[in-house]
C-alpha cells in the first residue's frame, strides 16, 4: 500500500521527533549534575569555544569531504548535511545505522563510506600525535603517528599481508571493498597533503574549543595538555563503541586534564559544544532528507549493497 504524501510526512515527523527525545533525554541525563552559572556563559571564553567548534565540525566535514569526493560526485553541502544527519543518528542510535544513512544521502557504496571514515580517523590522529612531538617533544607521538599512517602510504603491502587472514575466515571481501575505497579515495596526489593540512587545522580547532571551555572556569590546563585531552576522548570514544561516544569521550578528556568534578564539566562542555548541538541540528537534515526535501545531487556511483558493495564502475572521479 502506498503511503499518501501527507501520512508519510506525519510517520517521519514522528519517527524524528522520537530519536530526538531520545537524545535530548541522554543529554539531560549526562548533565543533570551539572550546575552552571549564567555568567560563566556569557563570557568571551565560552563565545571563542563557541565559535571554535564550529569551525572544528566544518572543517572536519571538510577533511571528509576531501576524500569522499575522489568516490561520488557531491558538494560540500551535501556531505555537510549528511555528516549531520549521521551525527544525529550515531548519537541517538548507534555508530551504524549514522554510516548507513551517510550510504544512503551520499550514494555511494559502504565500503566507499566506511573506507573514506577511516581514512578521515586516521588523518586526525596522525596529526594530533605530530604536533604533541612537535609542541612537546615527546617522540612517542611520532612514532606512532608513523606506525598509524604507512598503511595509507602502502596500502598495497598492507593488502597483501592482511589477505590471508581475510582468506582464512572467508570474509576476502571484506578486504577488497575496504581496500577499494581505501584506494579510490586517496587517489588523486593532492588528495593526502591536504587532506594532512586540514587535519592538523582540525586538531588545532578542537584544542583551542577544549582549552576555551577550561579558561571559561578559570582553568588553565595548557595547549598541549588540551591537545592530549581530545585524541584520549576521540580513542576512548571509538574504542568502547558507546553510541557517539558518550561517557567514553568525556572520560578522555578527564583522564587528560584531571579528575576533579571541575574537570567533569568542562568535558561536558566540550562534548556539548562540539558534538551534542551538531547531533540536535542533524534532527532537521535528517528529516528533510528522508522527506526528499534535500534535493539530488548528480552522482556517478551507484548505491551497493554492503555485502557485495566491493564492485564499482569503470570510471569515475579523479
């Protein structure tokens, strides 16, 4: 039975409005305690932490973008507005069902999606680990930062020593989907490079976010140790795979900067600032979005199926 225009509009206006208290119910929970004063607000701090965190969600939608657009045929609007769609379901659900509505909006296929993410993860903690050598001289960072990207730069190699441990659990696949997109998305030579400089922006933005929201309570916890603070959150947050992080990421932040109930306010500040409002604003993408309110953009790969979502066309973007 085919649902009239107006029932549809009124099941979806529903569906949304239902994750979205769901949301809001998980915010009140995790800031129930919590007391803030209006002055604190109000001051230039918490406007500069403000404005750093939205300069931090764009440009890491841009990181992405960078990638995604070397798979599929889309404008930075849209990957902004799909990034918030999948921000507001990856909070209110789960990580997966965010990735699934990224496939859908985007319209290319999982492994493209999945593929292009990592990559982004990869990008940012790469950068993260570089400045702490560089700001702190701790060379641990670099190290690992090294370890974290020669997959990107031999992916080939990394192909090849994985395959057989693919091939002994049947899920070959797997491997080459994910080695496919991997491969596609960093194709173009200018892609890495800036794709690196953007990424250490991006770093430096969520730094700056973390170490307003301290300075807004009278903390001064340094850059480096704010720079420390969100690549613990981020780790923690996919690590322990809680629906966008929640506990995991504040518990990052804390473990960096200290353990007083001080501490546990500006991480959820800081959580608040740069993730929970863009989940809440991605209510409305998602709805139109599922209404057709967001129009199409022109693409040249298919939507795949995630079990056989490996095979592409011939041609597509360099």
């Amino acid at each position: 039975m085919k649902l009239s225009n107006t029932l549809k509009k009124l099941l979806t206006l529903a569906t949304t409005t239902a994750i979205t208290l769901y949301l809001l119910y998980k915010v009140h929970s995790e800031a129930s305690e919590i007391h803030l004063s209006p002055e604190r607000l109000l001051s230039p701090y918490f406007f500069g932490a403000l404005t750093s965190g939205l300069l931090g969600y764009l440009t890491y939608t841009l990181v992405w973008y960078i990638y995604i657009k070397n798979v599929a045929d889309v404008t930075y609007r849209r990957v902004l507005l799909t990034n918030l769609a999948g921000t507001y379901l990856s909070f209110s659900l789960n990580p997966t069902l965010g990735t699934l509505v990224k496939v859908k909006f985007i319209g290319a296929s999982y492994w493209d999606i999945l593929a292009t993410t990592v990559l982004g993860i990869i990008t940012e903690f790469t950068a993260g680990l570089t400045l702490i050598t560089l700001l702190g001289g701790e060379f641990w960072g670099i190290i690992l930062a090294g370890i974290i990207f020669l997959p990107v730069i031999f992916d080939e190699w990394t192909y090849r020593i994985l395959m057989p441990i693919f091939h002994l659990v049947h899920r070959e696949k797997i491997l080459e989907g994910l080695h496919s997109g991997w491969k596609s998305a960093k194709a173009h030579p200018q892609t890495l490079p800036l794709a690196m400089v953007l990424g250490t922006a991006l770093v430096i933005l969520n730094s700056t976010t973390l170490y307003l929201v301290a300075r807004t309570f009278g903390f001064n916890p340094g850059f480096l140790t704010t720079l420390k603070g969100i690549l613990y959150s981020n780790f923690l947050g996919g690590a322990l795979g809680t629906p966008g992080g929640v506990g995991a990421n504040e518990l990052g932040v804390v473990m960096a900067i200290g353990r007083s109930g001080r501490d546990v306010v500006v991480a959820f500040l800081y959580k608040l600032i740069n993730q929970y409002i863009y989940a809440l604003i991605g209510a409305v993408a998602f709805y139109k979005f599922v209404l057709g309110e967001i129009g199409e953009d022109s693409r040249d790969v298919t939507d795949k199926d995630p079990g056989e979502g490996y095979a592409r066309q011939d041609h597509r973007r360099n």
